[in-house]
C-alpha cells in the first residue's frame, strides 16, 4: 500500500519527513512548493511506478490540484484546512481514471484542540453545500440562468454571448440590486422558501 500525506504547511512536512525516516525506516518523498517543475514530475514519476516509494507527503496548496496519484491507497490529511473543498481536492488526487483500488481517508483530529473547532466548522461548510444541492439534483447551468432572465427580465439583457465562464455581473450589466430582485421573484413565482 502506498499513502499520501497533506499539510498545509512545509515545515510541518520537513518534520514529518524526519519522523517517518526515524520511526518507521521510510524516507518520504516530499511534494512542495519550493520543488521546480523538472522535480515534481520526477516525485510523481517515482511515487507512481516505484514500488519501495510507499510515501508521498505533499504541501496542500503544492500538492492539492492537478496531480494523479493513482497509486496511493490511502490519503492522511495531517492538518485541517478552514475549506473543505481544499482537502476534498487534494483527496482527488488518487481518485483519477486509472484508480482501481479501495482508497481510504484518514484526517487526524486532535482532541480538545482547535482542530476540533475547524472541524465542526468544516463539517457545517458541507452541510450547507449539501443542503443547497441535493443528491439527484443539478446546478443551476447558464442556460437555466438564461431561461430565468428572460422570464424576470424580458428583453432588458443581451443573453447570447453568455457561457459557462461568464462573469455575469460585467458581461451583461447586472448589478446585485438586480439579483437580489431576479431572487425574490423566482422565489414568489415558483414557491421557494
């Protein structure tokens, strides 16, 4: 089994390079910031196909988009970040095309510490973003954005260069007084509480 390790911080990932070397005979591979491109490549190169490279541990913002891991059956989350879509990231780096192995998820927590405290803050995050989309459900496309503006707004905004990337706010004028009014009136229209 190999095992990815986040921190969100670089000295914390030089001390546990240490510890692991220490305690349990490993040298680490150690994925960070400072590393330059050739480096990385050959970091992720090694961890991927060598199979004595049994740990990669990774800075989270170094490490946490962009790569595939695909060799790691498990992901520690040493640290905890304040979003949970970060550390969901960076746990996607062994879910790729190509994973075809169980992959379990450690986050170490310590008790009556802070940690906790971001912990439940963390958990709160995802509950709300759980509660605005629900399992079956889709987000709202531009084009369902377009159906809505047409029937608010008919013929007040130019709806056809808008696409995904659009930035609606300046490419077609709208304002926030302007949101908030195109909210309160789906709201009314179809009974939305």
């Amino acid at each position: 089994e190999k095992t990815l390790i986040f921190t969100q911080y670089k000295e914390m990932g030089d001390i546990l390079c240490k510890v692991l070397a220490q305690e349990c005979n490993t040298e680490p591979l150690f994925f960070h910031g400072s590393l330059t491109v050739p480096q990385r490549e050959e970091l992720i190169e090694r961890f991927q196909s060598n199979a004595d490279c049994k740990v990669m541990i990774l800075s989270l913002k170094a490490g946490g988009t962009g790569l595939n891991l695909t060799s790691a059956t498990n992901v520690i989350h040493y640290d905890l970040w304040w979003n949970p879509a970060v550390e969901d990231q960076a746990t996607d780096r062994t879910y790729r095309i190509g994973q075809d192995k169980n992959v379990m998820i450690h986050r170490f927590i310590t008790l009556s510490t802070f940690e906790e405290k971001i912990d439940k803050i963390i958990k709160d995050k995802r509950e709300l973003a759980n509660a605005a989309v629900f399992e079956g459900e889709k987000m709202i496309t531009i084009s369902d954005l377009k159906e809505m503006f047409e029937v608010v707004f008919p013929d007040q905004f130019d709806l056809n260069n808008i696409t995904e990337d659009s930035d609606l706010r300046k490419d077609i004028g709208m304002n926030s007084i302007n949101l908030l009014y195109m909210a309160m009136v789906i709201e009314e229209k179809y009974h939305i509480q």
